[in-house]
C-alpha cells in the first residue's frame, strides 16, 4: 500500500507550477512531507473493494489538496508562523499569495473530482465544503470565548475536521466499486476517526514535545481557540476561566510563564490530558467497530491499525 501513496506524491509533485507567489506558496506547503493520512484513507478504502485504480488516485490527491488549502487558509486567519517545523507561505510569499494559492489548490481539488465522475461525488464533496465553512464561522464566533461549550467544540470538529474523514473514506469507497450501505460504514469510520484525530492534535498543542510537534506550544490557546482540554481543564480549575479570559482581552494574547505554569498543572495533576486520551481512544474504537460487517481483508485490518495507531501519535 506504500506504493498508492508513492502515486499520490507524485501526483502532488506534477502539480503546475509557476513563479507566483499563489504558485509558490502552494508548492511550498505541498513540498512537505505531511502525514498524508487522508489520501491513505481514501487508499485503503479503495482497497476494501477492487483496488486503488486511476480515480482512486485522483480522489486521493484531491482531498490532500483540499486540506492543504485550508491549512493555507488557517496560517493567514491565524498569523501562523510555523508549520511543520517550517516557514509557513504566508511568512515566505505574503499573505495574498497564500489565500491565493488556498483558493487554486481548492479548484484544482473540484475539478479532479468532477473529471472522475461519479455520480453524487462532487455534490457531496461541496456539501463538505460548506460544513468546513459552518465550523470556521462558529470557531470565529467563539474566538477567545473561555464559556464555550464541549457541545460547540465537537460541532466544530465535526465540521472542520470529521468531514474530510468522511468524504475520503466514501469517496475511497466509491472509486473501488463497494457498496453504497459498506461506503456509509466506511464513512462512519471516518466521523470517528476524525474526531479522535482531533482530540488528540489539541493536547498534543498543550501538551507535546514542540520539537516533534513542529510548532510552538499552546498555539491555540494563544489565537483563541478553546480547545477540549482547555474547556476541561477551566472545569477542573475554574479559576483559569478569569485568568485565561484576562489574556484574551489582550490586543496579542500574551500568556504569562505563571498562567502556562498553572494551566499545564492542571492538565496533568487533575486528569485532563487522561480524560481526553480516555475519548480518543472511545471514539478509535467506534471507528474500528463501524467496520465489523465489512469483509475480512487486508485493507479492513489496516484500517483498523490507522485507528489505534492515531491514538498513541506524538506529532
């Protein structure tokens, strides 16, 4: 399976490249190696059925363009400075030729998915679109809000980050002939999975190794975001609630070396980073168990290792 994602990349690489700065920023961001995780998803579930053929290859490379847009996207929202260890475009080409590039990178994505023709593919693929949409107007709404719920964190996941799971899973399914009702159970496999990503990227943030991680620490928090384990650990604590609340009322969310000190006190010592690999590890399961009626194959089995092996990542 090593050689579908060998295919992706080099489909990543023939991408057109001109000297833009729109160009430019995107082959900057595409030239890292990322995780690659959605692409494998739509593999893998290709897999489940005939194999990764020509429009499998195609979807794959899609959804790690529409992802990459957003990443794109985000670093101007987010005066993101480091991705991967690296420069973000948005630092090296400005902040026009990253919206720019996001924007190119999103059309290029639609139009592969249309060229490869299945029938209600691309409608789904714009329905995915606008979740992600929904979700980034209700992150923006609750930016810098320390009394949000868990019920609106998980609406967010759900849109900005679960959706694309699902699209890649059913659109891997699609393009390998499995049947529709095994599509939705691959689709639901990808609803969780998402969600465990997500859990686990947001105490990675608060709670990683930075040098792995490829970014600084507490980056949300510092554009505003609050994040499960932060919501958890204001329960836990709620005298942070006033604390964090007062750094947010700042111009530039500044966290002083006490607040970090006390907030990363109460996300080991009251259980929070736990709790959340506690749900990670839930929502994994769920995922592994929506593939229990699919056919024993190799491709269900590593599906099933992608779901446990999410859970216990360090980056």
């Amino acid at each position: 399976m090593g050689s579908d994602l060998l295919e992706v990349e080099e489909g990543l690489a023939a991408i057109e490249h001109r000297n833009t700065p729109m160009h430019e920023s995107a082959r900057h961001l595409l030239g890292q190696k990322g995780k690659r995780l959605r692409p494998l998803c739509v593999a893998l579930a290709s897999r489940v059925g005939t194999g990764f053929g020509s429009a499998a290859r195609e979807l794959a490379i899609a959804v790690e363009l529409v992802h990459s847009a957003t990443l794109l996207h985000d670093d101007v929202i987010d005066l993101g400075d480091k991705r991967r260890g690296l420069d973000t475009a948005r630092v090296i080409y400005g902040n026009a030729g990253s919206i720019y590039a996001g924007d190119w990178l999103l059309v290029d994505a639609l139009r592969r998915i249309q060229r490869v023709g299945i029938p209600g593919l691309l409608d789904r693929s714009l329905s995915v679109l606008h979740e992600i949409l929904e979700a980034e107007a209700l992150q923006l709404k609750n930016r810098g809000n320390v009394r949000g719920t868990v019920s609106d964190y998980f609406q967010i996941v759900e849109g900005k980050t679960a959706s694309l799971f699902r699209w890649a899973l059913f659109a891997g399914g699609s393009a390998g002939g499995v049947s529709h009702d095994h599509c939705l159970l691959l689709e639901s496999y990808g609803r969780n999975l998402g969600v465990a990503f997500q859990v686990i990227d947001d105490v990675l943030d608060l709670a990683g190794d930075p040098d792995v991680v490829g970014k600084s620490l507490f980056a949300d928090l510092h554009e505003g975001k609050m994040t499960y384990p932060l919501l958890l650990a204001i329960e836990r604590s709620p005298q942070l609630a006033e604390e964090l609340a007062a750094a947010c009322e700042q111009s530039a969310l500044c966290l002083d070396p006490q607040l970090e000190k006390h907030l990363t006190t109460v996300l080991w010592e009251q259980g929070v980073v736990d709790q959340c690999i506690s749900l990670a590890r839930l929502r994994s399961a769920e995922a592994i168990s929506a593939l229990s009626s699919l056919p024993s194959s190799r491709a269900r089995s590593a599906l099933e290792q992608v779901a446990l092996a999410l859970v216990h990542r360090d980056k």
